[in-house]
C-alpha cells in the first residue's frame, strides 16, 4: 500500500529511496566515490545559492544562508567543509588519484542541476534542499566506509574535523530544511511540489555517487 505523503513522512521517503539505490548496493569504487563526493562537497553551497535566489520568504532565506554559511566554515576559510575533507583524504595513499580532475559528465551533470534549481518555483526549491538533506547521516556512513577502503584508520576518521563537525551539524541542517518547509506550507504551498523537488535531490544524488 502506498504511504500517504505529509510533512512527518517526507524524508522518510526520500531517504527510503536512497538508501534502497546507493546505500544497499555498497560502494564499488572507494577512489571514484570520493572524487565524487570530494567535489560535490566543494561545490554544494552553490546548490543553497541556487535554491536560495528563488526563495521569497525572509526567514526561509536565512535558514537556507545559515546552512551555507556553516558549510563555508561560517567565517573562517580554514574551516571550510571542503577542506576539512581534502585535509583527511591527503592522509591516504590514493590522495593523488582521489583529488585528480573529475570526469566531465559529472561535472557537467551538476551545471545542468543548478540551472535547473535556479529555475524551479519556491516550493520545488525548498524540496530539493529538503531531498539533498535527508540521506545525510547514510552519505557520512558511505564516506567513512570509502575513507577505511583507501587507507585511512578509522581513529583518524572519527577524530577528524570533518567528521566531528558533521556528526554536529547534520542534525540542524536537517531540521532547517524541515522548518523551512513547513514554512512554506504554512504560505500556502502544496506538498506534493515540495516531494517533486526533493525527489529531483535524490535523483541528482544517486546520478553523482550511486555507481562509484
């Protein structure tokens, strides 16, 4: 029987469907997964951007700046989340090969999703940021289970400024998108707009990592 969509249940869905296409399957290439997921982690808070020129309501827009600015290191570079993750991948002996130039095709599916989310309705885009969210503890799993396979103590993991500020702030990452979509329903939006973009997240999400 189908699950009747609402706001308690939505990421629920989402996550259930990533963690059915990526989590289930493993990971096939460490080295791939993380040249993935290394760029993609340089480049999300273009993601946020894109999401946030569509969005008119003022405290949505700064749920939605808050997450960005903590995932540029809120206010100091050194900080910066994707930094913090290429400090721990240079600890493996495959950093070279991890840090080298992604292929073009993912490169170029990211472009055409940021052009698709500057386009979406306000709703759609609060969606996807809700659908890029969700699945996160699962993606910090999946990173540390690559980060293990090319050589890099799981101590060493653990204790790492990347792990230990994201086992943090996940959880407010998590519970902005959801504010802020029960902002936007409270405005008058439709929830199944909301699925529709969150549902666009997944799939962006499983297209960047869910072979490697």
């Amino acid at each position: 029987m189908m699950m009747l969509l609402s706001r308690e249940n939505l990421e629920d869905i989402l996550r259930s469907r990533f963690c059915k296409q990526v989590v289930e399957q493993g990971i096939n290439d460490a080295v791939k997964f993380l040249q993935r997921w290394s760029y993609l982690s340089s480049q999300v808070t273009r993601l946020h951007g894109a999401a946030l020129a569509r969005i008119h309501i003022p405290d949505i827009q700064y749920l939605l700046a808050e997450i960005a600015y903590g995932e540029c290191g809120f206010g100091n570079k050194d900080k910066i989340h994707s930094k913090l993750l290429v400090n721990l991948i240079n600890q493996s002996p495959f950093s070279c090969s991890i840090t080298q130039g992604l292929d073009k095709i993912f490169v170029q599916l990211f472009e055409e999703t940021v052009m698709e989310l500057s386009h979406m309705s306000q709703d759609e885009a609060i969606g996807f940021i809700v659908g890029l969210e969700a699945p996160a503890y699962q993606i910090l799993q999946l990173l540390q289970q690559a980060l293990l396979k090319v050589g890099i103590l799981e101590k060493d993991i653990i204790k790492s400024e990347y792990f230990v500020i994201h086992n943090l702030v996940e959880k407010e990452h998590q519970e902005s998108g959801h504010e802020a979509m029960e902002m936007i329903m409270n405005s008058g939006f439709e929830l199944s707009q909301i699925h529709k973009g969150g549902d666009q997240a997944i799939n962006f999400l499983i297209k960047m990592i869910g072979d490697a």
